[in-house]
C-alpha cells in the first residue's frame, strides 16, 4: 500500500499522458484527481502510523544499476521525515488538481497539464521518500523537468517559454553543486545509501579532499556542495532568479511547486542529511547567512512589486530564507515546521490570488484590481486568513513556526546566529507591510480595471473555492495542532533517528527559554509593518509615492530587485555567448582549420596542380595509401624474420 | 550448430547483401524498391543474429567467447581472428539495429542512386561490426580503415552543397591518424611477436616503448572520437551528410574511436595510458566546455548537435582514462547511450529537413503547432542528451562522472560545467524551435507518418529502458572492464 502512494500518480500521468489527445477533459480530470485522492489518504495514514505508531521501514523496490562496489536500488524509505512530506505533498497536490478543474476548464489542453501536475506529483514523492543520492536526484531533475514543462505549459508564449528555460537553467547550476557533492560523498564514503554514509562520518572526519591543488576539510567540501544544489532549488540568494519569472505558469502550478514542494525539496533535503551537516560548523554558518539574506533581500523586494504574484513569489523566496536560516541553526524540525505551515498558507494565498487573476480575466498587476472585496466576499476573507499567517498573527500558522525559528536564532548565542536574528526580525517588518500592501491594493482600493471586465468579475465555482476552504482550515490550524509534535520538548521521540542533532547544537532546546522580549517582538514587528501597510495605502495613500521620491535610489535599487538579473546578463549570458563565437569562428575555423586541414589542402593543391596526376577522386590517393601502409608492414614482417 | 562460426556470418552478411544488390535487374523504379526491401531484410536478419548473440553471450566467462581464429597470412603471422566479449557485444547488436533505422529512415528521402546507397550501408556495416569483433591487429586495421570507404561514398555522393571540402577534410584527418596508427601497430608486431590481441594485453613493454606507441595510437582515435583539437572534421562531415549518413556517423563510426582506447590503449599500452592520463583529462575538459560552448551559438541544427557529440565524447575519453571500474564502465554506457541518442537526434533533424529542406533555427518557430507528436519524442532524445535521470544519458553520464571524480576531481568539474552547458544549448535549440508565438513557416509542415514514429520510437523504448534498468547491460560490460583496471595496477 505504501509503494502505491508514488506509483498512482504515476500511473494517472501516464495514462493521461499517453491517451491525451484521445481523452476528454472530463476523464483526464476524474483519473487524476481520483488516483490523487487515494494516493492523499495512504499517504495521511501512513503519516499517522509513523507519528502515531512509530512505525518504520525501508521498502526495496527493485535494483537500479551495481557497478563494483557500488549499489544503487529503486527504494522508499519510511520515517518521520518522509512521511510528512509524502503527507504534504500528496494533500496540497490533491488540492491543486481539483482546483486546476476551475481554473483551467476553458483551456483545450487540460488533459496534458492534468498529466503533467501528477507527472510532477510522483517526481516529488520519489525523492522524498529516497533512500539514497541517487533516486532523489531522480526525483530532484524529475520535479525540475515538471517545472519546466509547467512554467512553459503556455508556450505560444514567449516569455513564459523563456522563463521555463530559465527556471531548468538555474537549477542545473544548483545541482552542478548537487552532482559534485554527490561524487565527492562517493569517493569519501564509498557509498550513496543514506544509512550508510551516516553510519561512516566518524570515520571520514578531519580528511581532505584535493581539488585543483587546494585542501578542503571533507564534510565541510561534501556539505557546502549539496549546499549548491539546495540553494538553486530552494532559491537562495544568488541562485533565486529563476522564481520570480517562473511565475509564467498558470497559477495552479505556481502554488503546487514553487510555494508549497518543489521550492522545499532544498530544504528537505538539508534536513535528511542532517546526519553530514551537523559535522561542520563552517557549512552551518554558511547556510544560516544565505537564509538570512534570501529573507531579507525577498522581503525588500516584495514591498516594491506590484505584479500580485511576483510578490507572492518574493514572499515565498524570503520564507524559504527563514527555513534555511533554520538549518544552519541545526534547528532541522524548526525548518520543517515552517515548511508545513508555510505548504499551507502560501498555497492558499497563491490559489486564492489564482481567483483573483480568473476573475479578472489574466490580469496580474495590482495597479488595474481593486473593489474587488464586495464582489469576492469569500476570495478575500480567505486571502485575510493567509495574509496574516504570513505575516505571524498567533492562532494562525506561521506565527508558530516562525516565531521559533527566530527565537533558535537568538538562542544560538553565536555572531552568525545575532546576525540572523536581526535579519530575520526586520524582515518579519517587512513581510507584514508588503502581505498588507497586497491585499489592500487588490481588494480594498477603488475598482482600476475596464468597465467591461466588471460585470464579468465573479466569485469562484465549488471546485476552486472548496480547495481554498480546506487550505485555510490547514493555514489556521496546523500551526498550535503540530506544534508540539514538531518543535515540542519532545519533540526529538516524533522525528526519531530521521532528524540527527549534535548535543552541542542546543539552539532548538534554549529557543523554548528564550527570555520575554525575544518572543514578543516579532509579533511587535508584525504589527506594526500591518499598521505601517495601513497608513501607506490605506490612510495616507500619496505617502508611498513621496516615500519612492525621497528615497529614489533605494526604490530604484529594490524594483530592480538588486539588479541581479541584470547582472547576471552581463556578466555570464553576454559573455558566454561572446565567448562562444569566439572561439568557434577565431579557434575552430581560423586556428585549427587554418592551421590544419585547409593549410594542407592549399599545398596539397599547389602540388596537385603541378603534378596533375589526379583526376578527381581522393579516395583512389586513399586506398593507394593503405596499399602502401600494407605493403610497408609486410617489408616490416619479412624484415624480422629475416 | 555448436560450431556454426556466428562472428563471421554477422559480419560479412550484410557484404554477401551489399553483393546481392548488385545483381539486382529492371527498370530504375523496381531495382531501387528491389534495392530497399532486399536491403532491409538483409539488415533485419543481421539484427536478429546480434540479437541472437547477445542471448547466448555468457557473462560468467571472462574473455573472449565464440573465437574463430585461422592462419591467414602465415609468413608474418597475421591470422583472421574474431571474437566477442563484454565490451564489443553491445557495439555489435548497436550497429545492425542503426542499420536496419537508417534503412528505413532513408525509404524515401533518398531517390538517386537508391541501390549504391543500400549497398554503402550495407558495406559500412560489415565493416564496422568487424572492427569491433577483430582480435588481430592487422584485421582491426583493414576494417577500421575500410569503414571510412563507404563513409565516404555516403558524403561525396548523397551529401549536402559542400560535400567535396566535408568528405576531403574528413579523409585529411583521419589519414593523417591511420599512417600513425599503422607505424604503432608494426613496431607492435614487430616486437611483441604478434598480431593476436589477447596475446599482445599479457605482453610487457618497455615504458618507453609504450609512451611511443600510445601516440601513434592516440592520434588515430582521437581523430576519429574526435577529441579536441581534432574535432573541426566533424561538423563539417555531419552537415553535409545526408541523415543515415550522419546517424552511422555519430552512432558508430565515432564510438571506434573510444573502442580503439579500450582495446588497445588501455589494456596493451598500460603504462603509457596512466602516463599520459592527465593529458586525455586536460584536453576532455577543454572539449566538453568549448564544445558545449561552441554548440551554443550554431545557426544549423546539425551543426549544434555534431558539437555536442564532441562534448558527449570528451564524457567518454576522460572516463576510459579513470582507471576505475565506476568511471569506465561509465565511458562504456556513455558510448552506447550517445550511439542511441545523437543517432535519434540526427534522424529528428532529418524529418525537418525532409518537409522543410533547410537546417537553419531561425527558418522554424513554434512547430509544436502543426507537429506535436514530433515535438514530444524530440523532447523525449533532447532530456537524454542533457542526461536526465531516468534517460539512458543519465547512467553514461553520472557513472562517468562518479569515477573521474576519484581520480581527478578538477575534470570532474568540468565535465559537470558540461552538464549545465549542455542544458543550456539543447533547450534554448529546444525553445527557438518549436516554442514562440506561432509565425509563418516553412510549409508542408506535417506531423510524423507512421514509418518516422516507428523508427523514433523503436529508439525511445532502449533510451528509457537503460536509464531506468541499466542491470543487463552493466552485468555484461562490468566484469571485462575489470582486467584492464588490474593490468594497469600491477
């Protein structure tokens, strides 16, 4: 039953897949969503006879390939983490599906995109439940060829097709990481098979690794690489270009993988190799920065966009920062605490955003909403619901899972854990103000889009609103529901053997005493950014242009979105190509063809034309030339025995 | 049947074919259809007995298996000796399976000279297959040379505009190789005493016998691999070509070159081979990233792909010199994998250029419109060839590049610089292609007729199946790969 949770799925691409052209929209709609919904109560069994039962296991599919010693088998590993991300996936997946039934119906192909979404789906489910490097890196370019063929699903377009490049791109930089982590682990360790590697790192502590003349601490190398491949996955900064415009696809896609999965593979998987990380100090720190600065530089950001779900994925890129914050802090179950919790509200605020641009007929820019919060009563109550989890309103989610996230990092008593502290609080400001900025600007401002679009504004059919519903019950309650579970006293006996923290990385257990003042203040923080949102675009609706002017070259600076991509043009893509020709026309055909063949021909010519011996075929000079080499060998042959 | 010599009829089968032909009599139109179906059948039976081959190769036994062997010309020793093992078999059954698609593919692209262009195929055919399965020196010779031959027919006679410059760089190149090949295949003979390979590998040499030797060698195989800076042939002769043309090329001719390393390199000239190591490792990075770096900018899609073999290649050479059974059973994989995907690359270039007669990028756009079944199995070869998980280029790739990590991690980063550039050229190909807003084309744009999806996706199924179950292949490769990582230890 549970090797049945990734194989539905799929099962349902597959068929789709296959018969697409041939298949109604109706059917394709009924065999996803309902191998989906099986697949979601497996999997939300399975998660409470782990967390309930303890139940554990590792199931062997099938052998994938052995060379010498090294063995690789198709496998499904059953433990704590595995299980809430199979339950995860699988529940926000079903979601997405029955919601893509509304908001995709007109589409013609709606057969392949369903194909698609559960092609995804199973992509996702294996490298979640992977037991080595190897599958889940099946897993991890699997989720990634989903992405692209996503982000590009509408691809008459040209920037979405862009775009879905772009995303493929960038996160094969990430696994460039990823693949060199993966090899250094096997010359290292010897093997791939998580258990194994654990098992070994006493062992491979305090050796190095040579690269290029240079000596690196081991774990450290292995750490940081894998590292690499989580950033791009994940979008940390420097490598979180691609997710902004991978909001090219249809929204659906948007909240399925890059809110609540595909953008936390990097993070899970950080949390499953916990058992290597843990063993460096160096790569830890590292990590907490670059979460400190994605949640800081997302947030800043966000508060200038005002494509609603560019903010949106800003949003997403800075909390993803806090989840990685987290890692570094060795505060593993903090991580996936926000994880869960952000699966929800951030799949909820896209859906509902989703809801939004259907009623508006595509429109994204939050300059031409507005009013809408008389017509869609319930789209907006429900985008309330996770604007203020996002923002960390207690009794909604995110308060709790971001609240300890940051208290960790006081608790860390280290300089990289002040730093993170101090980041993470200003963007907790931030964060508040753009959530605010968002849903003021689309619902509460006066109607700017055409008239003619306004009789045609109307509130979601069942099949988009009741996937919204059930996001938002997740939303308010899986924070105080799981806490406990999660980041609990206790909660080392729910992750078990699945989550492994040094004694000394005490973070997690001290945040729990952190004094007074540490737990206040982010939630000041967010009050006051919701308050800040309200004077800016609700009271005194003139004061953020005065502020843009005043402050011209810092809101320049963020509505570029710290010029990376324009950066990144210059400095890689122009320069690349440039290179490229380069060398082709002035290597290729003006050095070695000049050189070689083509300077051979001409003397060849020359001669040729003096002796003009040949007619026309050099295949006759060719066979005379082996003729001579045969001949010449046997004088050689006879020599010898001569 | 125990002592039915099977080499031998896998070989010259299809020459017995390409001699059939001839014989063929009638008016223009009956002898080309006479031509093809003979042609055809020919290459299927062939097909069947590598098949065959393969289903009765014993991967218990170490070596080399059904070994015929007779005195050929006695005075200086040379016999005709054949014989498989572990890492020619897969070569073998690859090379009657290209045959039989390029057959097909070229049933009507091809109108002038239809039986002159079976035959060449049928003649490449033999000879190449021969090259693999040669266990004599001066036999490997003669067939590794005779497979230009045909080649050349192909590209002089059914090739493109600048077929004569394509088809005289190409025999520049390799003839400039084969004249050091054969100097190193002499003093070889000369003093080791023999022709016979398996004799040769427990023969010792001087080192500084072998560090001569090995260039003379290396030269000719990396010619013909191409490994950079001995590559500017290829694209050439692949544009020029005419499909199956290209698909033999790519698949097979270039895949002896990384045989030539296994066969004789690696296991006879040990020594030297760990010498010069760093070598082939410098000049594979260089190939993989100027290779994939080149690809980037072609305005022909031939052009683009015949680069990226070069790239593909440079996986190959720097796994073969590993020295590890990971990394080289990794080349191996690799070899196979791009004989399967570079020759269906080829095939979906030849089906554009069949409808739209030009190769350029910029004349297409948006073709998924009027040819969605083309562009999904094109999808299918272009995630191979950027070694997706799953695809058959995964395993070639990430073996090769777990193993050249042991040995040298510097080239295992380049070859994954390789992995992101390669991602890079194919899907930007992949998007100016068949993405975009739709625009007027080319017309008589049409989808795949049933003879085109036949041939891609009789191509398709082994992609996938290698990726996901690469087992019965690596159980077979895996053991003869071993004894040349414990000659070079000793």
């Amino acid at each position: 039953m549970i090797v049945a949770i990734p194989l539905l799925p799929l099962f349902a691409s597959i068929i789709v897949g296959l018969f697409s052209r041939r298949m109604g929209a109706a059917l394709a709609l009924f065999i996803t969503c309902l191998f989906m919904i099986i697949a979601s109560i497996l999997a939300i069994s399975l998660f409470l006879s782990v967390a309930l039962r303890g139940f554990e296991t590792t199931i062997t599919l099938a052998p994938w390939f052995t060379v010498g010693n090294l063995s690789i088998a198709w496998a499904m590993q059953v433990d704590t983490l595995s299980s809430v991300m199979m339950a995860i996936v699988c529940v926000v997946s079903t979601l997405v599906h029955i919601y893509s039934a509304g908001y995709m119906q007109d589409d013609a192909s709606l057969p392949r995109f369903m194909a698609y979404l559960s092609l995804f789906t199973f992509f996702m489910l294996a490298l979640v439940s992977a037991n080595n490097l190897l599958q889940m890196f099946f897993g991890w370019e699997g989720v990634g060829l989903a992405s692209y063929l996503l982000i590009g699903y509408w691809h008459h377009k040209d920037s979405a097709a862009r775009a879905g490049v772009k995303a493929f791109l960038v996160n094969r930089i990430g696994d460039f990481g990823f693949v060199l982590g993966i090899c250094a682990t096997y010359k290292m360790f010897g093997s791939l098979n998580f258990s194994e590697i654990f098992a070994m790192v006493p062992d491979v502590l305090g050796e190095e690794l040579v690269i290029f003349n240079w000596r690196f601490e081991a774990i450290t190398a292995i750490s940081l690489l894998l590292f690499v491949g989580a950033m791009g996955k994940s979008a940390q900064l420097g490598l979180h270009v691609w997710l902004p415009d991978a909001m090219e696809g249809p929204t659906p896609v948007s909240a399925l993988i890059h809110a609540a999965t595909m953008v936390t593979a990097g993070v899970f998987m950080l949390c499953r190799m916990s058992g290597l990380f843990e063993y460096s100090e160096t790569a830890l720190a590292t990590i907490t920065l670059f979460g400190a600065a994605t949640a800081f530089f997302a947030a800043s950001v966000a508060i200038t966009q005002n494509d609603l779900k560019r903010v949106i994925a800003y949003s997403t890129c800075s909390q993803l920062g806090y989840m990685v914050l987290a890692v570094g802090l060795s505060a593993y179950s903090a991580a996936m605490f926000h994880l869960t919790t952000h699966a929800f509200f951030k799949a909820l605020l896209f859906l509902a955003a989703g809801s939004l641009i259907h009623a508006l007929s595509g429109e994204q820019d939050m300059k031409r909403m507005g009013g809408l919060r008389s017509m869609m009563p319930l789209t907006y109550l429900l985008f309330w619901v996770g604007v203020l989890s996002l923002a960390g309103i207690p009794i909604f989610s995110g308060y709790y899972s971001k609240d300890i996230i940051l208290e960790s990092a006081w608790a860390s008593h280290t300089i990289v854990g002040q730093v993170a502290f101090l980041l993470g609080n200003i963007s907790v400001f931030l964060t508040a103000g753009y959530a605010t900025r968002m849903i003021i600007m689309s619902f509460h401002w006066l109607p700017r889009f055409e008239e003619k679009l306004m009789e045609r504004v109307h509130e979601s059919p069942p099949a988009m609103s009741i996937p919204l519903l059930l996001l938002a019950i997740g939303a308010i309650s899986s924070g105080f529901l799981l806490k406990d579970w999660f980041v609990g006293e206790g909660s080392g006996n729910f992750w078990r053997a699945s989550i492994f923290v040094e004694d000394y990385h005490t973070a997690l257990q001290d945040a729990h005493h952190s004094p007074r003042w540490v737990e206040v203040l982010p939630l000041f923080l967010s009050v006051l950014g919701i308050a800040a949102g309200f004077l800016c675009y609700q009271i005194f609706t003139s004061l953020p242009a005065r502020l843009a002017r005043i402050l011209r070259p810092i809101h320049q600076f963020l509505l570029e979105k710290w010029y990376f991509d324009k950066l990144y043009n210059l400095l890689f893509l122009r320069s690349a190509f440039s290179l490229a020709r380069a060398l082709w026309h002035g290597v290729d055909e003006k050095t070695i063809d000049a050189l070689g063949p083509d300077g051979i021909s001409t003397v060849a010519r020359r001669l040729g034309e003096r002796l003009r011996i040949m007619q026309s075929g050099y295949v006759y000079h060719y066979v005379f030339a082996i003729l001579i080499g045969v001949v010449v060998f046997g004088a050689f042959a006879i020599a010898q025995r001569l | 049947m125990d002592n039915w010599p099977l080499l031998s009829t896998i070989i010259f089968l299809p020459l017995l074919g390409a001699g059939l032909l001839t014989l063929i009599r009638g008016r223009e139109n009956d002898i080309a259809l006479a031509a093809k179906s003979t042609a055809l059948w020919v290459a299927l039976s062939n097909f069947a007995l590598t098949l065959g081959l393969w289903y009765s190769f014993d991967r218990q036994q170490e070596g080399f298996q059904f070994v015929e062997s007779k005195s050929w010309i006695a005075s200086s020793g040379i016999s005709y000796s054949v014989g498989v093992d572990g890492l020619s078999l897969f070569f073998v059954v690859l090379a009657s399976f290209l045959t039989v698609l390029c057959i097909l593919a070229s049933w009507r692209s091809i109108t002038k000279r239809v039986r002159d262009f079976m035959a060449a195929f049928l003649v490449l055919e033999s000879l190449s297959i021969g090259a693999f399965l040669a266990l004599d020196t001066i036999l490997f010779y003669l067939f590794f040379e005779g497979v230009l031959l045909p080649m050349f027919y192909i590209i002089g006679i059914w090739g493109g505009e600048r077929r004569i410059y394509a088809a005289f760089k190409f025999f520049l190149y390799t003839f400039l190789g084969s004249v050091l090949m054969l100097l190193s295949i002499i003093s070889l003979t000369w003093i080791g005493g023999t022709t016979y390979i398996p004799e040769l590998m427990n023969t010792d040499f001087s080192i500084g016998l072998q560090r001569v030797l090995w260039l003379g060698f290396f030269v000719s195989f990396a010619v013909k691999t191409p490994m950079w800076p001995f590559h500017t042939w290829l694209p050439d002769a692949h544009v020029e070509a005419p499909t199956a043309g290209s698909v033999m090329l790519a698949g097979l001719l270039l895949k002896m070159g990384g045989y030539g390393f296994l066969r004789f390199c690696l296991p006879i000239l040990p020594d030297a081979s760990q010498f010069y190591a760093p070598l082939v490792f410098s000049l594979s990075a260089i190939a993989v990233v100027y290779a994939s770096l080149v690809a980037l900018v072609q305005e022909d899609i031939k052009k683009l792909i015949a680069y990226s073999s070069v790239a593909h290649m440079g996986f190959v050479t720097a796994g073969l010199f590993a020295n590890n059974a990971t990394a080289l059973s990794g080349a191996v994989m690799q070899m196979i994998s791009h004989g399967l995907v570079s020759a269906a690359l080829f095939l979906c270039v030849g089906v554009l250029y069949d409808r739209a007669k030009t190769r350029e990028i910029k004349a297409f756009r948006a073709i998924v419109q009027p040819m969605p079944a083309y562009a999904r199995l094109m999808l299918v070869f272009t995630l191979a060839s950027i070694g997706l998980p799953g695809t058959s280029g995964f395993i070639g790739e990430i073996l090769t590049l777990l193993g050249v990590f042991q040995a040298s991690p510097a080239t295992a980063f380049a070859l994954a610089l390789g992995m992101i550039l390669g991602a890079g050229y194919m899907l930007h190909l992949y998007r100016r292609v068949f993405f975009g807003p739709p625009a007027a084309m080319p017309d008589k744009l049409y989808d795949l007729q049933t003879r085109e999806n036949f041939v891609l996706i009789s191509l398709v199924l082994p992609v996938v199946w290698i990726g996901l179950y690469p087992a019965p292949l690596l159980n077979i490769i895996t053991p003869d790969i071993l004894p040349i990582i414990a000659t070079a230890g000793h």
